[in-house]
C-alpha cells in the first residue's frame, strides 16, 4: 500500500511521523514522507530507507505581522495545489497527517481526490491547523485521552492511540526510581528563563540541600547557573543540551519541566513524578499538564503562580516524602503502543 505521510515545523511533529513511517515500512508498505524546509534535514536523515521524502512550502500562521500571515498562507495554497497535481499521478491509498500547518497541502489534496485521511492532534488541546482540517479527514487520532476545543460538527471518528515515543522511552518504560534525591531541570532544547530565575534560588533556599541537579539551560546561561549552584554548595550538572533524554528522565526522581506534548508523554511512557510549568502563552501546553496532573503523577502549575516560595515548599515536601514520590511516579505511568495502534487504524 503506497501511504503519504505529512509532517513538518518542529521535532514535535516529525519524531513521532518517523517512528509510524518506519513501522509502516517494516509492514512492506511503501512511504512517502512530505516535509517542509525547517525539517528537511531531520526527515532525510530519520526517514526508512526506500523511502521517499518531499519538499513543501509551508510554515506557520500565528504570532505574525498581517503581511506574513497572508504570506505564509499563499505558501500553503501553493503548495496544496502543487500535491492535488502530483496526487493526479502518483496516488498513495492512505494519507496520515501529524498536524502543524505543513500538514495543510497534504490533507486538503488527500480530500479533493477522496483519499482516506488520518489526522494526528499530539496536544491535549486542538490546534489551529488541525481544527481547519478536520473538515476533511476520516478518523483523527490523539495522544490524551480527552481533546479540548474539538468542532462540534466534525463528522471524523476520534481514535485515542497515544503519541510516539522513540525505542530508547520505550525500552524504559515503568523504570524504577532511583531513590537518589535527583532533580531534573528541562525546558526544552531552548531553555526556559522562568525556570532559570526561579529554580536555583529555590533550591538554595530549601532545607534539605542533599539533592543532586541535571539542570539543562541556554548555553550563554550555563556558566551562571554552574557558578550559582557551586556557592550555595549545590551538586549539579547544568547542561545546554541533553542527548540521553530518556537516559536523563531515568536516573530522576522528580522532573520540573515545560507542557510540550512530547516531553508530557515521555514522562508518562517512563513514570515519573513532575511538576509541569506551561507556557504562559500557550494554550495546548496548559491542557496537556492539567491531563499530566489528572492521574496524580504531576503537578501543574501557571507561571504566574510559578515562584520561588511554592516551590521550596513542594521540593522541600517531596524530596522529605521518598513514598509519595513513588506513589506518583506509579500513577503517571501510561503504557505507549502508539506507534502499533496508529499503523493498525491507518491500515485496516
């Protein structure tokens, strides 16, 4: 069976669309993955092999001046056009969409040529783009149980079959605390400034210092926080980026980090206990750490409640309660068999 599938705009996207695309090709179908720019290399480099790749024109919408919005929707026009011309030709039978505005051409060309179309919605919360789509798609897919914000007149069938996670999450999954006292700091490959203010001050204030700190940061950061943790006698290894991420997530005790879909289900896949900082201005990162924090295994708190008083307390509170800990990394465990679950809705 020749399937396209469509992903593009961040690691977010395409991580979890590469993981399905090589199930899918070990199952002997033939795929084709469309991408736009920002990725290209990422896709080229992580697709299956005999595998093909597109190139579109796509990128985001929001948070931009009136000129490149329209911009930016011309580019998707194009590029919708462009894929309904080649799809005349070269037809796969299924079309799978993991969402973000690069998923646009795909879905609408798959819907002019009544292909059957998959749409995967990785946030608790419905996005932009996938809400426009969902017009034309057969069965939507989610990564959480519940979707916020999903259109009342949708006709699609909603599927809930997790997100995908690489092998090394997996080959993790339900991994036992270590019970050392270790703290994970990650706000995602960029850092987050919020956590840099009010982490380490925090820590310093707490009355029990004998914990150990992974701290990952910005790299013009990383040499204040080494400094800062060093004279409050703090043990911690401040990083500008974290390679073994499901290494890192491993060796913790209790992770403090963003609401991004991927690092919400990566905590689940493992099981552990964390404190979730949304993205203030993010709607979707709120909805995935109020899921987190419904099965007990996490706190979600807003950034403006977010300072360094609450959480000397929660530390403080959980790293004294070694029990409660494991309580709550038992309850934020989730089975992931997305990637099977996802092959077997598209295939059947």
């Amino acid at each position: 069976m020749k399937i396209l599938i469509a992903t593009g705009g961040t690691g977010g996207h395409v991580y979890p669309a590469l993981a399905v695309a090589e199930e899918l090709a070990s199952r002997g179908h033939k795929i084709t993955i469309s991408c736009d720019g920002r990725v290209k290399q990422m896709v080229r480099d992580g697709k299956p092999k005999k595998s093909k790749m597109i190139h579109i024109w796509a990128s985001g919408v929001g948070a931009k001046s009136r000129f490149q919005q329209m911009y930016a929707l011309f580019k998707i026009g194009m590029s919708a056009i462009a894929l309904t011309l080649r799809f005349a030709i070269f037809r796969p039978a299924r079309v799978v969409a993991f969402g973000g505005y690069a998923s646009v051409p795909a879905v609408f060309a798959a819907h002019v040529w009544r292909i059957p179309t998959f749409l995967h919605e990785q946030n608790a919360a419905i996005g932009r783009a996938n809400k426009f789509t969902m017009r034309w798609v057969k069965t939507l897919m989610t990564s959480f149980p519940t979707v916020d914000g999903m259109p009342k007149k949708s006709s699609a069938r909603v599927v809930y079959t997790g997100l995908p996670v690489r092998r090394d999450f997996i080959e993790n999954a339900g991994a036992k605390l270590p019970n050392k006292s270790h703290l994970l700091v990650t706000g995602g490959s960029l850092g987050a400034q919020i956590l840099d203010e009010v982490v380490p001050s925090a820590i310093a204030a707490m009355k029990n210092k004998k914990i150990f700190v992974t701290h990952q940061t910005r790299p013009e950061n990383v040499e204040k926080l080494q400094m800062f943790y060093a004279s409050h006698k703090i043990h911690a290894n401040v990083l500008s980026f974290i390679h073994d991420m499901a290494g890192a997530i491993v060796d913790a005790d209790l992770v403090l980090s963003r609401g991004g879909a991927s690092t919400v289900i990566e905590l689940e896949t493992i099981g552990r206990p964390a404190i979730i900082v949304p993205l203030g201005i993010n709607p979707d990162q709120a909805a995935n750490a109020a899921s987190f924090a419904r099965l007990g295994g996490a706190f979600a708190i807003e950034q403006s409640k977010f300072t360094q008083k609450w959480l000397t307390a929660t530390l403080d509170e959980l790293f004294d309660n070694p029990s409660r800990l494991k309580k709550m990394a038992e309850k934020s465990c989730v089975e992931n068999h997305a990637v099977k679950l996802i092959s077997d809705t598209v295939t059947k």
